[in-house]
C-alpha cells in the first residue's frame, strides 16, 4: 500500500488513518451518557474528553490532582466533572473509585487513556516498575473497583500501543516485575502496553455472557507530551517529521472514541484496534492463559498494597 494510500483509505469500519475523533462520533448523540476518561488534561485523552462533551456525554475526567482535573473539564464545551487518579499511588486511585460511586455515576464507558512512556532510569512504586504500574495496575484497581457502576451494555476501552511488539519474549516478566532483574525503558513500556492489551483481552472473557465489551486501542503516532522522556535531539526529530508522519491530536483521539461509542465498534468486541479498524497483536497478546495470569497476577499485587 502507498504511504498516500495509507494516510487516506478507509477500512471495514468505514474509518481510518486519517479519521478524527469528531469524524467517528458524526451524528452521534451521546445525551444521557458517563464516560469517564484517564488522562483528561494532556494529548489524547483531553481530545478525546472535548469531543466527548462536545457530543452531549458527562465526561468523568480524571488527572493526577483534582486541581489539574477540574482545569481541564472547565475547559471542554459541555458536562465535565475533575477527579483526582493518580494512577501510581494506590490511595488515591481507591479514592477515586470511591469519589465517583458517592457521587452515584453509573458509567456507559472507562477509557483508560492515561501513560508513561520509556522512563530513561528505574523508578518504581511500591516495588513494581513504574510504567507497569501506573499504565497497567493503576487502571486495573481503577476499572475493577468500578466494575459495580458499569451500566449494562458499558465498555472498557484500554490505551495501549503498537509498542506492546517490544515486551520481552513471552510477553510479561513474572519473575521481573520491579526492573531489578534488569531494565530497559523501550522492553519496559512495551511490557506495559503488553498488559493492557492483555487486561482488554481478560476483561472480555469476564464479560462474556453480558453486553459489556472492552477493546484495546493503537491511537497511532501522535506528538504529545509523551515524548517527554526522549532524548532532545529524538524530539526535535519527531517535530520535524510531524506534520507528514504523525497524527494530529484529532486523528490520535479517534479510536479510543469511536471504541468508546460507535455502535460499529460492538461487533469489534475484544480486538485490538488501530485506526478506527482492527488489528492483529503480537500473538501473546491473544494467549489467553497468559491474560488469565496476569490477571491473577495483578489481583495479588492489588490485594498486598
Ligand atoms: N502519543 C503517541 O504517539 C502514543 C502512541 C501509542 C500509544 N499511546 C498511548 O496513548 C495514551 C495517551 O498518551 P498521550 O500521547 O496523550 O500522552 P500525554 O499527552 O503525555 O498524556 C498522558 C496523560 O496521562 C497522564 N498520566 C501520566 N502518568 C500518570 C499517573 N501516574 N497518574 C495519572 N495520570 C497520569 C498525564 O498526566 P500529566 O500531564 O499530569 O503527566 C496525561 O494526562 C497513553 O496510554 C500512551 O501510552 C500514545
């Protein structure tokens, strides 16, 4: 396929590279709907909340603090309420779970949009490497302990990344999940967006016999302030290159949109998805005994913090 083609084609879905998250929601009225979306002041996630508020849907949008939460939804046009979820510290993610059941919401989608990305030394909390923890067990406690508020027909919808190709060989290192074993901040995210795709995978099983679903999302390549922990020159690279070869925070938002509402995304239930369409993973990321571990794996390390 010519890069041309690539950047412009449609897939089955009807939407592709090039399609925006007000694109894939285009006529939808998301009046009556909670959707509570991680990350909500940076990138994506705060694309995605706007158009989410901009289609009618009470965004439940979550930040490190309440103060940068609330900044953010004052600024989206239409219902947003700030939570604090800081995805690192066990504490605060319980008293998010706890915030929004006082509050009485009842959630028709949890986008967990909110990572970290290659931090260049070992940092962890609570003895588990960073990027696992905060991208995989901080929405793992965050969407478990919210399973009760899910409507019936809700979705759990997973950020995770074509980095997922760069775990390590088998998928997730049970035997190095604090880094001490050895680290390397590009094998380190990978891991980490591995378990998100494998929480999706492990969710959808669980939902099995229900009309909830859960996805795992690529949103792309998109210049965000994920970048951050790159080097200077590797920045300076991407923002060159951005405007031919990266997503405008518009098409970046698209798929964890169009997974979060769009009725054609219901018969895409358990896929990983990559612009608006599915896509195939590493083929560990559909092992399901490994989901199932990690799972039990993940409800052990939750239950000792
Ligand atoms: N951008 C890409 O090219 C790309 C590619 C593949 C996958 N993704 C995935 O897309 C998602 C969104 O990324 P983005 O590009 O929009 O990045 P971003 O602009 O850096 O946004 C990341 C968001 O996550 C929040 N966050 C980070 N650590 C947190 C923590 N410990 N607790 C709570 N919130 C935390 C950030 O809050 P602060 O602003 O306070 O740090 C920010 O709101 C991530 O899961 C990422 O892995 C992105």
């Amino acid at each position: 396929m010519s890069l041309f083609a690539m950047f412009t084609s449609a897939g089955q879905t009807g939407f592709g590279y090039g399609s925006t998250a007000e694109q894939v929601t285009e006529g939808l009225s998301l009046a009556g709907r909670t959707i509570l979306v991680t990350g909500c002041n940076s990138g994506i996630g705060q694309e995605a909340c706007r158009v989410l508020a901009l289609r009618g849907a009470l965004v439940l949008g979550t930040a490190r603090t309440k103060e940068k939460a609330t900044a953010a939804c004052v600024t989206f046009p239409g219902k947003a309420i700030g939570y604090a979820c800081e995805l690192s510290d066990p504490s605060s993610v319980r008293g998010c779970v706890a915030a929004v059941k006082a509050d009485g919401h009842r959630i028709d989608a949890i986008i967990c949009n909110a990572g970290i990305m290659m931090l260049p030394k070992l940092e962890k909390s609570h003895g588990y490497e960073l990027q696992f923890f905060t991208n995989h067990i901080g929405h793992f406690m965050l969407v478990t302990g919210l399973l009760d508020q899910l409507k019936d027909e809700s979705r759990v919808v997973v950020l995770s990344s074509e980095g997922h190709r760069q775990a390590p060989a088998g998928g997730i290192a049970f035997d190095n999940l604090s880094g001490d074993k050895g680290y390397k901040p590009l094998t380190a995210y990978g891991q980490s967006k591995m378990a998100n795709l494998l929480f999706a995978k492990e969710l959808q099983g669980r939902f099995s016999g229900t009309r909830k679903t859960a996805y795992a999302v690529h949103p792309g390549v998109v210049d965000t302030n994920l970048a951050r922990n790159l080097g200077s020159v590797l920045r300076r690279g991407l923002a060159a290159i951005g405007p031919l070869f990266l997503k405008s925070v518009g098409e970046g938002a698209a798929t964890e949109v169009f997974a979060a509402v769009n009725p054609k995304a219901l018969p895409l239930a358990g896929s990983y998805l990559s612009n608006s369409n599915v896509e195939k993973p590493r083929a560990d990321a559909e092992d399901a005994a490994l989901a199932a571990r990690l799972w039990a794996e993940s409800e052990k390390i939750v239950q000792a913090l």
